[in-house]
C-alpha cells in the first residue's frame, strides 16, 4: 500500500471521541526497547540492521502484527512528510531516514520502527486520556516480540535504551492540546514553570515568530526511570487533566468578561473560513483556533470535531500536494477550497 492511497481518510485517532475531546486533540504513547543480541543501531553495521530488520519482519508477519512496512528510504521525501504531518514520525526521521524501517497496522495510528535511535520503538495515537487502555495495546505487541527475542533490561536501571534520557521504563506520553483560554488570558508561562517544576515538557506544536499558531499545545513527560509505567501514566493523567481544568475556566472567564469580543473573533473566523480564496497554513490555524472554540462554547452548531480536527493535517503542505484536486491551483487556495467544503459538507 502506497502512503498516498488513503490519503484522505480520517486517522482513528482524530475521530470524535476519547476523553475531553474539547480540549484534547490526541495522545501519543510510545515505548523504547532494545534487543540483547545486537549493539544500539548507531554501532550496528548495515548487515547487522538488515539481519536484525529481516528476523523481526518475518516473525511479526507470522504473527500477522503490523502488516504495512516502509523501508523509509526508499519512500520519497514528500511521503515521508506525510507522515510527519500524521504525527506517526518525527522530522528527523523525515530529513534523515537512514536505515529505519517503520511498521504500521492496517488504521495507521500504531506501529513500530525499527533500527532508528533504538531497536524497537512502538507507538500508538488515540483520541482523548484513555491511557492505561491504549497502554495494553502496546505491551501486548511488545510480549509478542519478547517471547523470541531477548530484551535489554538491568536489575536496577530498567530498560536499556541508547539515551540515558529514555532508560527506565522508555514510556513517553505526549497529549496533544487545544488550550485557547489559556493562550488568551497569558498564562502559558505559569504552565510551563509548573510542567518544569513537575517533570513535564509544553510547548508550542506549531510555532511562528514565537508564538503558538492555532492555540495547539504539547504536553510531554521528561522522565522514564524510578516510577512504574502504571505511577508515569496515573501522575501523566493527572497532570494533564488539572492543564484542562485550568483552560476550562479561562474560557469561562473571557466568556463572561468578553463575551462579545469573543463571539466577534469567532464569527470573524467562521466568516473568513467559509469565504477566503487563499489561506495560508499559519492563517488558518488561528481561524481554526477561534471556530473549534465557538464550537465549544455552542456558538457555530453546523460542524463536529472530525471536521475540526482532520483539518490540521488535510492543510499541511504534503497532504494538500496529494489530495486529488486541480493542479492549477497554489498550496493557498488549495487549503481554502478544502476548508470550505468541509464545512459546507461536501466532506473532501
């Protein structure tokens, strides 16, 4: 299967469901894990990572895991974009393929890549904080291998990665976050002192001339040794949940403190959405900011989060090359057309 086949489906992850979906985008989860029997990839020979690629390929096919695999070099530099603005890869991954290989389920939204910083590096995206649940679903993969392949793991320090960074359990959370109010009454440095304070990572996902286009945070845990998986997922949980409560009642409050220059913003939004020709990425992303809150407020009523949320990957560059329209057409009117017709329901 080709990366640009089912280009225009909607990722499982960005549906309409999870916990807090008004505030929560999606999750990312990933696990890093390491074979005894070879060095880290980076002191691996070519021939070292392909007998390695191949011997985990073939039992997993066995086993019916994963049954998409890219040998991401051999994937162009457009397709390798693709994923990137699917959040399944990184862009260093993107710049620099070298011999990674990436495996991947038939909905595209859980894998493994293989032979990058590690050998084994699973990930999983869903929607909401659904995080012990989604957590199962990466060990269980994980079990499969661990049963043929003899893993990395010290009595003390835990599982062996090559970065000290990711030694312990190698469990990185990522929640991805629509936090508006909190943007509008400038508490984000009051975020980011506490996530510091606490072991947390937030940053902006889309950032242009330091500010945080779209309103779209990231909310990461820094450490993966000493606490169990289950203590990592329990405090990430928490920590994210009081970040929500927070943009909860900053909406609230501009609500009742503004809430007619709130409502213009978004039917300002709504008004330029519907109706511009072009619209650059950095443009649309604060529109979309505005309209996804009007429609959590209850204000705009004719759209749904798929809309929403399928929208900040369907107006990035390498989508809109692939998505079947006429070529005629520059990368900022393509992205207008395509906004438009999903709200008025054609549904491209």
């Amino acid at each position: 299967m080709r990366i640009t086949d089912r280009i225009i489906e909607i990722p499982n992850y960005l549906k309409d469901g999870g916990s807090y979906n008004d505030v929560v985008i999606f999750t990312r989860m990933s696990m890093r894990r390491n074979v005894s029997d070879y060095y880290f990839p980076n002191k691996m020979t070519d021939d070292e990572r392909e007998e390695f690629r191949k011997n985990i390929t073939e039992y997993l096919e066995n086993k019916k895991l994963f049954p998409v695999h890219y040998k991401l070099k051999d994937l162009s530099f457009e397709e390798r974009g693709i994923l990137v603005e699917r959040f399944i890869l990184n862009e260093r991954l993107e710049a620099k393929p070298q011999d990674a290989f990436l495996m991947l389920n038939n909905e595209i939204d859980s894998g493994l890549i293989l032979n990058y910083e590690d050998h084994l590096i699973f990930f999983n995206l869903f929607p909401g904080l659904e995080v012990n649940q989604n957590f199962e679903n990466l060990v269980s993969s994980f079990y499969i291998i661990s049963k043929e392949f003899k893993i990395c793991i010290d009595e003390q320090f835990g599982y062996l990665t090559s970065s000290p960074f990711y030694t312990g359990t190698g469990i990185i959370l990522e929640a991805f976050l629509h936090l508006p109010g909190i943007s509008i009454t400038n508490r984000f440095k009051e975020i980011v002192f506490d996530a510091t304070e606490k072991g947390f990572i937030i940053y902006p996902y889309f950032e242009e001339k330091g500010s945080a286009s779209g309103s779209i945070f990231v909310i990461r845990n820094k450490f993966t040794l000493k606490y169990s998986e289950e203590e990592i997922m329990e405090y990430f949980k928490k920590f994210v949940e009081n970040i929500i409560m927070i943009e909860y009642r900053e909406r609230k409050y501009i609500m009742e403190n503004a809430k007619k220059e709130i409502e213009d913003r978004i039917w300002r939004a709504y008004g330029v959405l519907m109706f511009a020709k072009l619209l650059m990425f950095d443009e649309f992303l604060n529109l979309f900011s505005a309209f996804k809150l009007g429609l959590n407020y209850g204000i705009i009523k004719d759209a749904n989060i798929d809309f929403i949320n399928k929208m900040i990957i369907f107006t990035q560059k390498r989508h809109l090359k692939y998505i079947d329209m006429r070529n005629n057409l520059t990368e900022d009117e393509k992205r207008a057309l395509i906004v438009q017709a999903n709200i008025g329901g054609k549904n491209v």
